[in-house]
C-alpha cells in the first residue's frame, strides 16, 4: 500500500493598491469666434488660425473689425499630468439665432499635438482654431453652434 506524504501549505497575505487621481478641469477662457463677415455673391471661407490669433477671408466674403479669434482653453490638474485632447470631429453647424439659416465649420483643430503635459503648476493652455463655410448671399444674423472637446489622463 502507498503512503500519503503530508501536505506542505504555505500561506501569505497579498497586497492591494490603489491610487486617487486629482480631477482633471477643463475651462474656455475664450470661444472661437470667426468675426463679422460681409457675404457677397459668391461662396466663400474664414480660417482662424490655430498658432495665432491671424483670421484670412478667402472667396466672396470680406472680415469687418477685430473680433476674430480663435478659442482658447485651460486644463487644471496634477503637476506634469500628462493628457490627451480630443474635438468633436467637424463638420459642425452653425445655426442662425433668429432664424434656420445655416454655416458649416468644415475645419476644427489644436494648436500642436493633442498629446499635452500640464506645468508644473498642474495647467495648460491650449488653441482651438477652425474654418467656416460662408454660403453666397448668407443670411444676415449671429450664428452659433457648439463643439464637444475632452481631456482625458494619458
């Protein structure tokens, strides 16, 4: 008959870890904004430029003053975090406030890669340009319309 050998068990507490982020906050200093335009006739475009503030019409439409601008935001949160951004994808519509006409921003983008890394003071700014669609003969009136954008930790 075969003996059994004794059980050797061995027993050890495991560990567990978890670590709390800080909240990431993200706010618009400033909204994108592509100035009073002059239709015409023809078709034609305003692009804001991402790396500075320059606004250019381009086709039958004429920029009037110096609202042009493009959107500005601030990410708040952990010394040197790094982030990811992410924009709606375009186009986006911009609908006339008192009425149904329409524009279309065919073009939205940021200012560098949309991999960022906060100061060490936990913040980043960053840019948010764009291109509108100006159609011939556009109805007069303020336009608006709204983009989603999103940090998230990397």
């Amino acid at each position: 008959m075969l003996a059994a050998s004794p059980a050797y068990a061995a027993e050890r507490d495991g560990d567990a870890e978890a670590e709390i982020l800080e909240q990431i906050t993200l706010t618009q200093v400033s909204g994108l904004d592509f100035g009073t335009i002059i239709p015409s006739s023809t078709p034609g475009r305003i692009n804001v430029r991402r790396n500075n503030d320059t606004c250019r019409a381009r086709g039958g439409v004429t920029l009037v003053g110096t609202d042009c601008q493009r959107g500005e935001f601030l990410i708040t949160g952990p010394s040197r975090q790094r982030v990811r951004i992410t924009l709606a994808s375009a186009p986006i519509t911009l609908t006339q406030q008192s009425g149904s006409a329409t524009m279309v921003m065919d073009r939205v983008r940021i200012n560098g890669g949309r991999n960022k890394r906060l100061n060490a003071a936990g913040q980043r700014t960053f840019y948010v340009s764009g291109r509108l669609q100006v159609g011939a003969n556009q109805d007069p009136g303020i336009y608006d319309g709204t983009f989603n954008v999103t940090v998230d930790y990397r």
